[in-house]
C-alpha cells in the first residue's frame, strides 16, 4: 500500500512536470493539426514508459546485471534527470521575465514571441550544458575527504582515531560491483581503525544483487565494519538485506551498540535503524535510547544513524558524535535548496545544540539520474583530534 502511494504522488508530479515542459518546447515548432496531435501522442509514449519502468523496476524479479535492462534504466534516468533540469531551468527564466516585466512592461510586451522562444531554447541550451557537467561529476570517482572533528577530554588512545565512512552507494542501477570494489580497494587502503556503512547500499532486492556486492565482504578495519539500515534497505526488504550484511561479515546494528577497547579506553559504538523504519515495521522503530541502553559512562559515545534527524533523540540519549548521511547533499542545484529546507543538516560537520557533533556525508554514490551538480560525492575518513 505505501509503495502505491508512493507511485501514484510521483506518477502525479512526472505527469505535471513532463507536461509542463513538453508544452514549452512544442511550442516553439509552431506545431498544427495533425503534426501537433503526432507530438503529444509521444509525449504521452514517453510519460507512459517512464512511469511503467518505473512501476516494472520496482515490482518485477528483474536482475539489473541484465544486458536488456541496463540500455533502458540508463534512458530511463538520463532523460528524467533532463526532463527535471528542463523544469528548473524554465521555471528560472519566466521568474527573469516576471521581473523584467515591472520595469520593461511595453518593451516585453511588443516582444513576447521572441521572448518565449528565446526562454524555450535558452532552458535547452542550459539544461544540455547542466546536465553534461553533471553528469560527469557524477561518474566521477568519490573523493577521500578527510574531517577532523574536536573532541574535548579526549583520552590519548582516541587521538587520531579514524573512521571511514561511506555511504549512499545505490548499488543496483547505474552503479554496479565495478564501481563498489573500487570504492572497497580505496577505503581499505586508508587503513581505517572503524568503517562505518551509513545504509542505502542498495536499490534492489537481495536475490536480483546478491553478486553485485560481494565486495562488501572484503572491507577491513582494525575494530571492525559496521552497517546501519538506510530507508532504501526498507524499500527493498530491510529484514534480508541485514540477513546478506551480515553474512558478508559486516556487524550490523539495529537500535543496537558494540563497546570497543581501544588501549586503555572503550568506546560506545551504536546504531540505530532508519528514521522511518516504522513506517515499515513497527518493531523495527529508530531509537538511540535503545541502542545505548545499558552502557556505562565511557570516554566516547558514537551514533550511526542514516538520517541527520536522529540527532535530536541522539542528543538526549547522550551520544558524543553522530555519523549520517542519507541528504545527498540536495545531489544538484536547485534541489540543494529543497533539501536544506527538509533536513536539519544539510551536510558537512556541525556542533548540534552546543553539545554534540554531526557530521553529514553528502555521499558516496548518487540516487535516480547520474547527476551531481555543485555537490562532489566523498569517502570521508573521520578523524579525531583533541580540541584546543
């Protein structure tokens, strides 16, 4: 039922925004009769296969390694990535217009043909220039973005401490095992002492991709590799993605911590199920309070949790330092905008309230159309250092 809620709010939302744009660039052919009647039937071919892929992907027992399937999820994304910029981009230039228009009313006016071309083909020009930078942003192998993050009274065995994290990969669309191991070989050999997975790994179901991450398993840190659940693990059957992390090895947590000695200190790592995981199932609610329950006063208390929302609860749970991901960093202009209205961060470190730090991964891989605009995706190596 909330997949088919799901389908029928996007189907709703493509309908308007291919419209939308298709009326815009129909019109500047001038198009009549029957030439006119051709070009919106296409237009409804092409809304109806976006939108029956769409529904295809998500419900049939399809493997994306199929050689059939990848020529159409990457016209598939391509063109809807294009289709979104197209909006964006007409929608920037009728705002330049309905400011010009309060100063230049009866020069626009004598000019409203030319104009509307001119806002047609500039949209095109821009989303095609857009779209191809953004796209080989994209593609482009993740950076190792190291952060340092102040801790005070940090005991000396916890100086220097390195977590790598990574998260957001979207294994199953556009993004294959090519694209995993490479990101595996580097984060291992920044010899990490944690490796956090912050959830989404995945866009698939656990039969259709268990070979396309088998690298998983080789991933290696000194106190172990740990896995928390992301909303797309949920979309995906969340119960058998944890079954398939674990049996490659990784420690996953469910509302759930681990104590880790390190010298002569411990150190609380816990984790907590997606935000939303109840909407799922209720059994399965997002609690820090669950996963540092029991834990005694230690030197340090760390929180995997896929959303920044959790840092809220996590606050009040006690955590020192919460680790996410999950925002993509908004992944183009202007959808950045809609996300850091959305999000309470956005990305990057932050001191939340004063007392607890976040820190917000952009991501490691992208989601739906390959495109990163402004927004760089990174393997972010976590780094303690005592605060002066």
């Amino acid at each position: 039922m909330r997949l088919s809620l799901f389908f029928y709010i996007f189907s709703g939302i493509w309908i308007l925004v291919f419209s939308y744009v298709s009326h815009r660039v129909l019109k500047l052919f001038k198009l009549k009769g029957w030439k006119k009647t051709f070009a919106w039937s296409g237009v409804v071919l092409i809304s109806a296969f976006v939108l029956g892929f769409t529904w295809f992907y998500r419900t049939a027992s399809i493997k994306p390694s199929q050689p059939w399937i990848k020529p159409l999820l990457w016209a598939h994304y391509s063109f809807s990535g294009f289709i979104l910029l197209m909006f964006f981009s007409l929608i920037l230039f009728e705002i330049a217009q309905r400011v010009l228009w309060l100063f230049k009313r009866s020069y626009l006016q004598e000019r409203r043909e030319f104009l509307a071309n001119f806002t047609g083909i500039g949209a095109l020009a821009l989303s095609t220039g857009f779209g191809g930078i953004g796209y080989v942003q994209a593609r482009s192998f993740p950076r190792v973005r190291r952060v340092a993050v102040p801790m005070a009274n940090l005991p000396q065995d916890l100086i220097d401490l390195q977590i790598v994290q990574i998260t957001d990969l979207h294994i199953g669309a556009t993004l294959d095992k090519d694209f995993l191991e490479k990101v595996v070989a580097t984060v291992n050999a920044l010899n990490p002492d944690i490796v956090a997975v912050t959830g989404d790994a995945i866009d698939g179901y656990v039969e259709n991709l268990s070979s396309q991450i088998q690298a998983f398993s080789q991933l290696k840190a000194k106190y172990g590799v740990f896995f928390v659940t992301g909303n797309h693990e949920y979309y995906w059957d969340a119960t058998a993605w944890c079954q398939e992390f674990r049996r490659l090895g990784l420690r996953v947590l469910n509302n759930e911590h681990e104590i880790l000695k390190i010298g002569k200190t411990q150190i609380c790592l816990g984790g907590v199920t997606d935000y939303r995981a109840d909407r799922f199932n209720p059994d399965e609610k997002s609690s820090p309070m669950k996963a540092i329950a029991g834990v005694p006063k230690l030197d340090l208390r760390i929180l995997l949790a896929h959303q920044p929302k959790s840092c809220f609860e996590a606050k009040e749970a006690g955590f020192d330092l919460q680790i996410s991901g999950h925002t993509h960093g908004g992944q183009f202009w202007p959808v950045r905008l809609i996300a850091w209205l959305v999000h309470p961060y956005l990305d990057g470190l932050h001191l939340h309230e004063g007392e607890m730090w976040i820190y917000v991964s952009p991501g490691t891989g992208y989601w739906g159309p390959p495109l990163r605009l402004g927004v760089p995706s990174e393997i972010t190596q976590i780094v303690l250092v005592s605060a002066v």
